[in-house]
C-alpha cells in the first residue's frame, strides 16, 4: 500500500540574522511559494496546516546572550513536535515546509519521543551545505540558531533549546550522517572527533547519489528509524542561489533527486523536512518551481503503489566501535558498512565494495528526468555507465509499538525521569545571527 504524504508547514525565520537592520529574513515565505507550485496537489498529500511562529524581533539581544529568540524557537520546537507527531501518530509520511533550519529542533524533540516510545533510537540524514556545528565549545559566539542546529540537536549549547523536556541529546552522533558539506568546512574536524559520520560534497558525487543514500541506510543500520533533513543551500549556487548562505561546491538538482529518492525508499525512513529556501531571491518563482519538480521526483517512492508503510525496527543495544569500511580516504569518517537490519539481506546482490542492494546502471535510474533537468557543468554529473546501488523493495517483519499505544504515542507532557529542562540556560559568548558559519 501507499504511504499517505501530510505536508506541514513550519515558516520560522526564528534561527537567521536579519538581511539589513530594517528587514526579515524571507525564508519564511518558502512554504507559500512552494505551495503556489501545486505542491500538495503533485504529491496527492494532505494538508496538515502551518504552525505559526512567534513575531521575529531581536529586541534588545546583545552578544553574550546566548542563542537569539531561544525562548521562542524553544515554544515553537514544542509545538512542531506535537505535530509531527500527529502526523506520524496517523501513520502518514510528514513532509515539512521550513522556514530556517531550526525545524530541525521540533523535528528532533519528535523522532526522540518516538525512539523512547518504541524502545529504540532515531537516526538523522543531515543533508545540508554547512555542519552547523556552531556551538560555545568550538566558537568564541552563538547566535543564530539556524547556524547552529545540529550542535544543538547532538546535545551541544545551551540547555533551554539542547535539552527540551529534559532529552539531551535528540540525536546520539552515533546515529548522525552528514551528506553535502563542503569540503572545506569549518567544523568538519569538529564531527570527525565528535564520531558523526559525513559524506562531503566530493565523495558524495565520486560515489553517486544513488550509492551514497544506500551508504546512509548502512549507516544508521543499529537504528529504528531515521529523519531526513535537507537544507536547499546544499545545491550549489549556479543552480539555486535563493538562500541566506551560498556557497559554492554544492551538488545539482538531479542529483539531489536521486539521494532524496534513495532516502526515502525505505519504511525506515520516518519524515523529511526541506528547509532555507527564500523567495525574495526568486522573484519569478523559478526556484521554486524547480525545488517543487525535485521533490516531487525525489519523493515518488514514498506514494508508489508498492511501497511499504512504514515500520519500526526492533530496539537493538547500543553498538560498539564501527570497523572500517576501507573509504577512509573519501569520506571524513568510515562508519561500518554491514547490511542493514530489516532490508532484506537474503535477497540483495553486493557489489565488490560490500554495499548492498540491486545493481543497475545509474543512467537508467531517473534517465528521462536527469538528463532533460541536466548538472551545472559536467564535472556535477554521474559518469555514465557508473552501477549505482538502488534498495530492493521487501517485506519487512512488522516491528514497533503495539497496537494497544493508541493514537497520541509521541506526544508526551511529561519529561523523563531526571529532567534538566528546569536549570538555568548557559550562557554563551559572542554573537553572530548569521546562518553562515562566518565571523
């Protein structure tokens, strides 16, 4: 059966400086640009409404303050998690319309709910042009939330938005894959320390997108499930120059098609949100119309009449040291590359390299879309003839909650047994609102 899409709006521009002093970050009109696109209609999704955001106003913030608006991206992240968790309550795939990256925090605060209701971890695909690793151990400033989004996620920074309800962390580093960072980011030696695995911009397309969602899959295969979020400033700015932080070295349209695709082709994968996106850079739309014809395509598996609804897997104990997948050389950190729990080892080919998964050509997969849509210059594209590694859709043992949990399984008022949601918030030095992570 299908999988039913619900698609959330989430128009915070809570985690961004402002452009000029007179003025709002846009990035909070992305959901209504995107929808002006047919979105819901081309994705026969369900409408699941818009959590509106506090009005955005700095007001007196100075450097040394900490994080600007936490208290307001704190009430906010409480409120997108109760309704991503209805719409996972309802056994729908959400898709959510950010707004600035820090979605991610009610996004999280969610998939932690779910990890404890069923007994196991979440995992998070973090495909995004920057780390946004920012925080008070490895910068002299916070500031802008949206810059600083996965550190706060991993347990990292100040506790009224890295501890809601007393979960520190969201997301174990374990149970993290960085796709689409530049090579030269700034923080890369940071997740390298810290054990999150990360796939830069350069492995990523020597690779193949194809291979590389496979290569998350594995990744996360100790996990019960997994969120992906996409910040659209991972595509290079010669093709999607419409947000707050470009930067050059990012990856093309198509081949953001095609790791969205092997994301999401998957019951493992739980949500996607899409994020950074600012029309005031699109004045006539074209931007959008082609981020709406990517997510489309890119979400295809999840409504396809054969796909499988979405499924848990067993809680599994915490896994020890990763073994080295013999990749070291591209990418930032090997984690280990065994066959995922629940994709159907018995019935996968491997390739030499030990992935998993049905071996096609890559220039056969998505063909017509691609190579009509095309890469900004040939160095983007996959080298034709390249054998990309697409999963294989099998039955799945059914594993997670009991029937009996009922509706309203995610959302729960009460924190867990030695909650700190209550202490004094650190505080943080410095002060930049920027995204970027820029002095």
């Amino acid at each position: 059966m299908m999988r039913r899409i619900a698609v959330l709006d989430a128009p915070t521009n809570l985690g961004l400086r402002p452009p000029t002093p007179t003025s709002v970050p846009g990035c909070a009109k992305a959901p209504g640009a995107l929808r002006d696109h047919d979105l819901l209609a081309r994705l026969r999704a369900r409408d699941a409404g818009c959590v509106t955001p506090a009005r955005y106003d700095p007001g007196d913030w100075r450097p040394g303050d900490g994080v600007c608006h936490a208290r307001e991206i704190a009430d906010y992240s409480l409120a997108l998690a109760e309704r991503i968790g209805s719409i996972i309550d309802r056994g729908e795939f959400p898709v959510v319309l950010g707004g600035d990256c820090s979605v991610l925090l009610g996004s999280a605060l969610a998939m932690h709910r779910l990890g404890e209701a069923v007994g196991g971890r979440i995992g998070l695909v973090f495909v995004d042009g920057h780390s946004d690793f920012r925080h008070p151990g490895n910068a002299s400033y916070v500031g802008a939330a949206a810059g600083e989004d996965l550190a706060l996620v991993t347990g990292r920074g100040q506790a009224d938005l890295a501890a809601l309800e007393g979960r520190r962390p969201y997301f174990r580093d374990i149970d993290v894959v960085v796709l689409g960072i530049r090579a030269q980011d700034e923080y890369r030696l940071d997740l390298q320390a810290a054990g999150i695995t990360t796939r830069p911009v350069p492995a990523l397309r020597a690779e193949g997108a194809a291979r590389t969602a496979q290569w998350a899959h594995e990744q996360l295969a100790d996990c019960a499930g997994y969120w992906v979020h996409i910040d659209v400033d991972v595509l290079d700015p010669a093709v999607m120059p419409a947000v707050d932080a470009p930067d050059p070295g990012g990856i093309a349209f198509a081949e953001l098609e095609i790791l969205l695709a092997g994301l999401v082709d998957t019951p493992h994968c739980l949500g996607v949100e899409l994020t950074v996106f600012d029309p005031d850079y699109d004045p006539d739309g074209s931007y959008a119309a082609e981020i709406v014809n990517t997510v489309v395509a890119g979400l295809a598996p999840v409504t396809a009449p054969e796909a499988v609804p979405p499924r848990l897997l067993s809680a599994r104990p915490a896994p020890g040291p990763r073994r080295g997948n013999g990749r070291s050389d591209r990418v930032e950190r090997s984690g280990a590359v065994g066959r995922p729990h629940g994709l159907g080892a018995e019935t996968d080919l491997a390739d030499g390299d030990g992935s998993a998964g049905a071996v096609v050509d890559s220039d056969r997969d998505r063909s017509a879309e691609v190579t009509q849509r095309g890469l900004p210059g040939r160095a983007h594209a996959e080298p034709s003839g390249v054998r990309a590694v697409i999963p294989v859709a099998v039955e799945h043992e059914p594993v997670g909650p009991p029937a009996s949990a009922g509706p309203g399984l995610l959302r729960r008022a009460s924190p867990p047994a030695g909650d700190t949601s209550g202490e004094s918030p650190a505080t943080d030095n410095g002060a930049d609102l920027h995204k970027a992570d820029t002095a």
